[in-house]
C-alpha cells in the first residue's frame, strides 16, 4: 500500500505567496497595542477618520428596504451610470455604463484585470517604486515583471525614455498609479501625456491606471487621467474605488472603466467575476452614488487635512538625520530613503542591514511602525514608508521618538 501523506498539500501558488508587508505591520501593530505597548502606527495606508454619515444612512436605507439579494455581476445599472457620468465629467473619459465593472475592493479589480490581460509568461511593466500588490496579482497570473525604477530625484517617476525602453513584443500591460503608493508624489497632466504617446506607439500594449488617490491631492499638480489621451483611451483600464476618498476602506468598493473595443475588457472582467465572488455587497451600492454624488464636501475636508499633514511630516522628516524625503502631493504617504543608516547599530544593540531590520528596531525600540520599502520593488530597497492618515499630535511624537532613536543610533 502506498503512504498516505497526512497533511494536506498546499499548492506551489499558495506556498510561494508573500503576506502583504502593509497589512502585516498593520497587524503587528493591533497586537502590540493588545498587550498594553504605546504603538505611534505609520503603517496602515488607511485614512482615520469615519465613512460620512450621509453615506452610510444610504446603506442602511437600502438594507431596511431589503436590497439584500443577488445583483448584476458588474453592479446594477443606474449605480454604474453614476460612475461613467463623474467619468465623463471629471476624469474626461468617454464612456457608458456598460463600460462599468463595480467589485469588492480596487484590490480585486486591479487582479481580475490582470487575469483577463496577462497570459503566462506575458510581461507586466511596473514603476517602482510601487503598491506591493502588484507584482505578487501579475505574479499569480503567470505574467513576467518589469520593475522600472523612479529615480528619487525625479519624485520617484519613470521618463517616457524609461517607458519606451521597457516594452517588448510581450509586454501586456503597464501599470501606472499617481497619485503614488508608496511615494506620495504625481505626475503632471504633461508627464501623464507623455507617457500614453510612448504607448500610444505600440497598439498591443494595455495600461490599468490606478487613481485611487486622485481626490486627496495637496501639493499643487494636477491629477491627470490617461484614460482621456485620444492615442490611448481606448486601451487604458481605469481603476477607482471608495476606500480612500471617502474613508470606505472596509466596505469594500471598488471599480473599474474599460471603454475600448466595444467593452471587451469590461466584458472578460464580469465573466471572471461571475465565477469568483459574484458582486459587491447589495446593499452598498446606493452609498457609492451617494458619496459621488453629494460627497464632495467631506472628502474636501479630508483633503485639508491631509495637505496639513503632509507639510508637516515632510518638515519632520527632511529635519532628521541621514533622511531624504520627497515632498509628497497627494495620497497620505511619505516615502524616505534612510540608506545612510545601513550597517550602523541601534541604541538596542541590534545592526540596521536593511529597510526591514531597520523598521523591526524602530518598532521594538522607540515603538514607532512604518512599512519597509523592500516589496515595494527594487529601487524601494532604501526607504520606508510613513502612513500619515493620523492626527497631527501623533505625527509629532512619532516622528520625536524616530528622531531620538536615530540620534542614538551608534
Ligand atoms: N491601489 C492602491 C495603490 C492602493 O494603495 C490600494 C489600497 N488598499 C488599493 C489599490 C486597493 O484599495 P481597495 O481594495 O481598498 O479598494
Ligand atoms: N493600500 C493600503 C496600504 O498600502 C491598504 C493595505 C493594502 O491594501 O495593501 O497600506
């Protein structure tokens, strides 16, 4: 008789997966708070203030009213009209509901995008640095990354030259994101154009434009869609969700705009959705016209803040030793190369050999929580990413206790 294995076998797929290093700080964090540890968290890329309330009243309007049943895969018709209207409004992008795939969460949407685009061993063209998702969402499709790095004296953005020299025959998809996860910086609308001419050259190329972050800018650019760039449009995929803009991360709304090739793509995404979780939660969907619609006020207030925030941890940061920091202009991210400390050894004795030692000692040693750069790809290999979605006092005592330790350090 052969022998039974009596553990159960976990697929190369699963086995060979990182955890998500964001959502492992932030669960780093929650323990150590659980055990009574005074944790300052830079690592949730969460905003921290609550869902406006006009918004979760639509929720629970449709709940009572009993829209708790199955609804279109892509989401039902008049939710999607809202969204290709603010599209066509204030993105510039031309397009109809039918163009609309509303899912759980951008997270999703920016994978079922991939598993309809990226065959195995196809390439998938990432600047970095980037959202640490992305590579291991190509990587599950079987496609091929290329990282191309942003130089940090150019805010972290890759050149038109950079572009063009990183597409083949194979190349599937670019993936753009500005505002930026993890760097906190933009490009301008003529960056934007820049970029979509290179493509516009090569027709077998798809771009999935991640604007996640467009509503919460502060520093004076302009967000720019390329999904409205005539040589392009019709092959960008653009992906947008609630989580951010209005303070809806665990609502899970996200969605995406494929306009081109008589919604093709759109068409691919809702078959692959029709098969793994269906749709969104029936009851959020009148909440998403709700915030698109009357959310303008509350997510202007964020805004604010946000752009207070930003000022004031970049100062904080820029002051401290051995530190260089872009200024960041939108999302609520501040992403410093903090290389120079590399080799040298903590008040606490241990020795700083990379972002992640370094970020285990600041959180052991001064209890401050930041995300290493390391699977933000390659070029991120210096930095570590400050989340700056918490109030300013603690962004004064975090950024204390981070510069005390580093005056300290050996
Ligand atoms: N894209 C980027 C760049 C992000 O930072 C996030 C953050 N979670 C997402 C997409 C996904 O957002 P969600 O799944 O919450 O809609
Ligand atoms: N996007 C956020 C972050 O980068 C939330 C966690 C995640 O989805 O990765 O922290």
């Amino acid at each position: 008789m052969p022998t039974q294995t009596r553990t159960v076998r976990i697929s190369e797929r699963a086995q060979s997966l990182k955890p998500s290093a964001t959502f492992a700080v932030t669960a780093r964090v929650r323990e150590l708070r659980a055990q009574g540890r005074d944790v300052i968290g830079f690592g949730a890329g969460e905003p921290d203030f609550d869902t406006p309330s006009a918004i979760k009243d639509a929720a629970i309007n449709a709940l009572r009213a009993g829209q708790t049943g199955y609804q279109p895969v892509p989401g039902p018709p008049e939710t999607r009209e809202v969204i290709a209207e603010k599209l066509n409004r204030e993105n510039g992008i031309a397009c109809g509901p039918g163009d609309i795939v509303i899912n759980a969460g951008a997270k999703h949407t920016v994978y079922l995008v991939l598993q309809a685009l990226v065959d195995p061993g196809r390439e998938v063209i990432i600047p970095t640095p980037g959202w640490v998702s992305y590579r291991p969402m190509a990587e599950l499709c079987g496609g091929v990354v290329r990282e191309v790095p942003g130089a940090i004296d150019n805010d972290f953005k890759i050149t038109p030259r950079q572009l063009e020299e990183a597409i083949t025959p194979e190349t599937a998809v670019v993936i753009l994101n500005s505002p930026s996860n993890p760097c906190g910086t933009m490009y301008t609308p003529e960056e934007i154009n820049a970029l979509a001419d290179v493509v516009a050259t090569h027709e077998h190329v798809a771009i999935i434009s991640d604007e996640i972050y467009e509503k919460l800018i502060y520093g004076g650019v302009e967000h720019c869609s390329i999904g409205a760039h005539p040589g392009v449009a019709e092959r960008v995929i653009t992906i947008n969700g609630l989580s951010k803009a209005y303070a809806m991360t665990g609502w899970r709304l996200g969605y995406l705009c494929a306009p081109g090739d008589g919604g093709v793509v759109a068409r691919a995404v809702s078959r692959l959705q029709g098969q793994m979780n269906s749709h969104a939660t029936a009851f959020c969907y009148p909440a998403i016209v709700e915030a698109i619609t009357n959310g303008g006020e509350a997510v202007e207030a964020m805004r604010r803040e946000f752009g207070v925030r930003a000022e004031l941890i970049h100062g904080l940061l820029t002051e401290m030793p051995g530190v260089i920091c872009p200024r960041p202009t939108g999302a609520f991210y501040a992403f410093p190369d903090i290389g120079a400390w590399f080799g040298r050894t903590t008040p606490g004795g241990a020795t700083i050999e990379c972002a992640k030692t370094f970020t285990e000692a600041l959180l052991e040693e001064a209890h401050v929580a930041v995300v290493p750069g390391d699977d933000f790809g390659d070029s991120a290999r210096r930095h570590v990413r400050f989340s700056f979605a918490c109030s300013t006092e603690l962004i004064i005592e975090g950024c204390r206790r981070t510069r005390a330790w580093l005056e300290e350090i050996a």
